[in-house]
C-alpha cells in the first residue's frame, strides 16, 4: 500500500522539482537580499524580520514550484525532445494537461493567499509576478535568444517586494540591485542552458547559450563583472558598512571568478554543479555579509 502510494505521488513530486533545491534558491535570494538592506535601513525589529525572512522563503518555494509546473505543461512537447527533460512527468505523459492545470490553479490561490494582507504596492508586485511577468517566460525561448533575459526580470522582482512590503516604497537603490540581479540571472542560466544546446538546436529553442556561442565565457565575464558593479553601488547608495563589501563584495566576486575559471561550458555535468554553487554558496556569501551589517545595527 505505502509502496503504491509513494509511486503515485512521486510524479507530482518531480513536477515541482522540489529536489532540486538551487531553483528555489535562486528566487529567494534577491528577495532575502533586498529584506536585509531594508531592515538595516528602517531597524526593523529582529522579530519581524525573522518573520518577513520566513515567509519569503516558503513563497518563494511554492513560486518556484508554480514556474515548473506552468513551465512543463508549456514545454511537454520540446521537453519530450530533449534528453535531459524528457522523463519529466509531462513530457512522459505520466500526468494529464488537466490535472497539472489543477495542480497549477493550488499553487497560484497559495501564493495569492500570501499576498492577501499585504499593503498595495507589495500586492501589485506579486500579481505582475505572478501572471504576465512568470506567465510569459515559458513562450520567450521560442521567439527570442533573450529569454533568460526575460527570466532576469520576472525572477527578481522578490527586490521590490522586500522592500515594499517593509517600507512600502522603492528605493532607487532596488533599482540598481535589480539591474545587477538581471545580470547575474543571465550569468547563471546561461550556464544552465549550457546543458541542453545540442538538443536545444534540435528542438527549436533558443537561448543566450546558443547566441553566445564559442565567446559564452567572455559574455559570462561581463555580466558577472556587471553584477559585481551593481552591488558596489547599492552599497554605496544604502550607505552599508566595511561588513558588507568585505564579506558579499570580495566573497562574492572571489566565488564568481571561481565559478567562471571552474565551469566546463562543453560538459552538462559541470554546468550543473556551477549552476547549484550560485543557488548555494553566492546567494549565501552576499546574504551574510548584509546580515552580519544589519546585525551590527540592531
């Protein structure tokens, strides 16, 4: 019984990728990073903060989840094409477009839930994210070799909701920091994409990987040293103190140089590990540093 049960559920399971943990990471990052700046700069009480941090992180599971299963009922017929995604639940047919779509509509009213209270610019910000912004992403890789571009702006926006939901207001320096964290989408799902471009050719779909080309490691450089620009100047418009450009600036360019010395552009198996040290280890490099100089002001 409980082994028959574990098979029917399992397919549910790989549709929201919940394993693989780096996605949800990536989405919670730039909200978590925008948080920290703006307790720091209001004092935000230790209590709320932790309480913000939280739910930040569960919405940002339950949006990540939500991405995935809009993005296989989308790609069921490309990902069937493509040896890395083709034993996906929709590819494989294991689950039907309807229940998916079921499955899709849980996940949106969750995440609308969480948005409920929330004042009106946190409130329009999540449902631009949610409908039109995550919405269109899956069409982008058909009509443009931009889409991670379009990935940068719709996965970032948690920027604007940590700071609207604290302060209910956007700060020029959220710009700014949007404007790195674009950078740094292109920079790690370029070297995601890395991954399927053989297949990719073959299936029609496009991406900065396939327009990069031979030269994908100098784009790569450009974006991270872009990236890297940005958070210097977020740093300097927030005011933030020697904690936060020792620790996310140089700890943060030292883990990207790293990554682009380190990755074999040519292996799928190394795309994927760098892809995870950004879901992992850079996320968490930046986010101590800005943690331990809200820390210092509390």
């Amino acid at each position: 019984m409980s082994r028959s049960l574990s098979a029917s559920i399992q397919p549910w399971v790989a549709l929201t990728r919940v394993k693989y943990f780096a996605g949800t990471m990536v989405v919670f990052w730039p909200y978590a990073w925008a948080l920290t700046m703006a307790a720091r700069t209001v004092a935000l009480p230790m209590g709320t903060f932790l309480y913000l941090f939280v739910m930040g992180f569960i919405g940002a599971c339950v949006s990540h989840s939500t991405g995935c299963v809009w993005n296989d009922i989308v790609d069921r017929n490309i990902d069937a094409k493509v040896e890395r995604t083709k034993h996906r639940p929709m590819a494989s047919r294991q689950i039907s477009v309807f229940a998916a779509s079921m499955f899709l509509a849980l996940h949106i009213s969750i995440l609308l839930g969480m948005i409920w209270r929330a004042n009106a610019l946190a409130w329009i910000i999540g449902n631009a994210t949610i409908f039109p912004l995550a919405g269109m992403y899956p069409l982008m890789k058909r009509m443009t070799y931009w889409p991670q571009a379009w990935l940068g702006i719709a996965i970032n926006t948690g920027i604007f909701m940590g700071w609207a939901t604290v302060t209910n207001a956007i700060p020029s320096s959220a710009w700014v920091l949007a404007a790195g964290t674009w950078c740094w989408t292109i920079w790690y799902d370029t070297i995601y994409a890395c991954q399927d471009m053989k297949d990719d050719v073959k299936a029609g779909v496009k991406s900065t990987a396939l327009l990069f080309g031979s030269r994908v490691k100098s784009y790569l450089a450009f974006f991270g040293l872009c990236f890297l620009t940005a958070l210097v100047t977020v740093g300097l418009l927030n005011h933030q103190s020697y904690a936060f450009f020792l620790v996310a600036l140089i700890g943060g360019g030292a883990h990207l140089l790293w990554q682009l010395t380190s990755v074999q552009v040519g292996k799928p198996e190394s795309c994927w590990k760098v892809f995870h040290r950004n879901g992992f280890y850079l996320g968490a490099i930046i986010e101590c540093g800005l943690l331990l100089d809200y820390l210092m002001t509390v």
